[in-house]
C-alpha cells in the first residue's frame, strides 16, 4: 500500500442517529456547521432539511441508489463521491443516518482511503438502531450476552448461536438481495432463515420484529411472533430481529469455584 504526506483535505465522518431531532449530536452538528463540504445519506426528509439549514453546501448521496443497481457498486461510487471532495482539499463532512460505522460500508472504505493517501480522517459514534433496540426492548446485553448478525450473512456462513444468549439479526427484511429494489423486497430466504433457527429454537418460541421510531411524537413498532410463524410475516427492509434466550447458561462450577464466586453471580 501506498502512502501520501498528510494534505489540506480532511473527513470526519458523524451519524444523525436514528431519531435525527433527538439523537443528533451536539459534536456532530458542530462539524456539519463548519465543514466546507457536506455529503449525506439519510432516510428521512426532517433529518434532510436539518442537514441543509446547518450547511448550504450539502450534497445528498441517494443519487448513487439505482433501481436494479448492485448495493456494492452503489458503495463504492459514494466512497469516491467523498474521497473526490477530501481530494479537492475540502474539510469534507460525511454524515449518515444512525450510527456511522453501524452498516454503512461507504463510511468505513472512506476513511481508510483517506488515511492511505495521507488525509487526517476520522469517525465520530451515533446512536444506532442497536441502541434504540436494547432501550425499547428492555434488553440489557451484559445479562445474557448478545450475539449480532446480518442475516444474510448468518445464512450464508456456518455461524453457531448459543441459545442462552440473547440474538440480534439485521436486516431480515432483505435477505439475499445484492441490488436496490426501489419498489421493496420479496422475502424469499426468510423461510431459510426460520429453517436454520429451528436447529436452535422450538417453533413455539417467541422473537420480536423490531423497527426503531423515526420521527418525534412516534414509537417503535414491536411485533411479537412464534418462530414458526416468522416466514409468514411481511417485512419491511429495515426491520431487525430480536431472538430471546431460551434458557439460562451453563454455569462452570470449577470456574466459580477458582473465582471465588457463588454460582449465582
């Protein structure tokens, strides 16, 4: 790999966070302020129209999502889109909706590009659909563990659950789909994915349909359903899957005993 002397341009690269209005950063909308380049990926017109009043320079990145068009290409066109900016000497600002290194691929090829060729970059944390999850779920990860999975990724790789661990799956509503359907997605490889979980789960145990509130005034939508019945279930793409333990861990009696520790702990 080659590397470039540190140059005028530079990226930070900030989240909106899910609610935009509330979840927005103080820091984040700092640098939007003062950037001389913003480029934006967001999903809703309030967080849109926030972006623009902060920074008239604000260029959207939506433009790069086509109708058939392969998620991957779709990438790394926004990752050039932003390195040409860094490249033209700009304090460039990428923001994206949620947390910024939580499944946004452009963010992360960015920033690592950046740095190869000798620009400061950086990332700034948001507030993800995991958080929002864990909060209107109730779901405290340290009592059980958490395993996390993209979906399609889970089916696609011989991945092991712990069913004493609480399981996360993202986007289930899109599973096996490389290219942009603006018109939404069949779900096809859910009933793989009810296959798959069947190793792990009975068909009666219970699992959430998850879907963070975007705008104020809102509440999440949460759908509880039996394994057996998720195939049946419409999804939208940006729905996650929440998977409660099914029974509590096993405990290590030597290992409680070395720590010194009652087996309840």
């Amino acid at each position: 790999m080659q590397y470039y002397p540190m140059k005028t341009g530079s990226l930070i690269v900030v989240g909106t966070g899910i609610r935009s209005t509330g979840q927005f950063t103080v820091e984040s909308i700092a640098w939007v302020k003062c950037a001389e380049k913003v480029l934006y990926l967001v999903l809703d017109p309030i967080a849109e129209s926030a972006i623009q009043q902060l920074n008239p320079c604000a260029e959207s990145l939506q433009k790069y999502y086509v109708d058939g068009k392969p998620r991957l290409e779709t990438y790394k066109d926004m990752t050039d889109r932003i390195m040409e900016s860094v490249r033209d000497g700009n304090q460039t600002c990428a923001v994206f909706y949620g947390h910024p290194g939580v499944f946004v691929r452009p963010s992360h090829a960015a920033i690592r590009q950046a740095r190869s060729e000798g620009y400061q970059a950086r990332m700034l944390p948001g507030i993800s659909a995991e958080d929002c999850l864990f909060a209107d779920l109730g779901v405290d990860p340290a009592d059980s563990g958490c395993q996390l999975y993209e979906a399609t990724n889970f089916l696609m790789n011989c991945r092991r659950l712990d069913p004493s661990s609480s399981v996360v799956l993202w986007q289930v509503g899109v599973i096996g789909h490389s290219k942009y359907q603006e018109a939404g997605y069949a779900n096809v490889g859910l009933p793989l994915l009810v296959e798959k979980l069947s190793a792990y789960y009975p068909q009666e145990h219970p699992v959430f349909l998850y879907e963070a509130a975007v705008f104020p005034g809102c509440e999440p939508i949460i759908r509880q359903v039996m394994l057996g019945q998720l195939a049946q279930i419409a999804l939208v793409p940006i729905e996650t899957l929440y998977i409660p333990p099914l029974e509590p861990a096993l405990p290590d009696h030597d290992m409680h005993a070395r720590l010194g520790l009652p087996v309840n702990v």
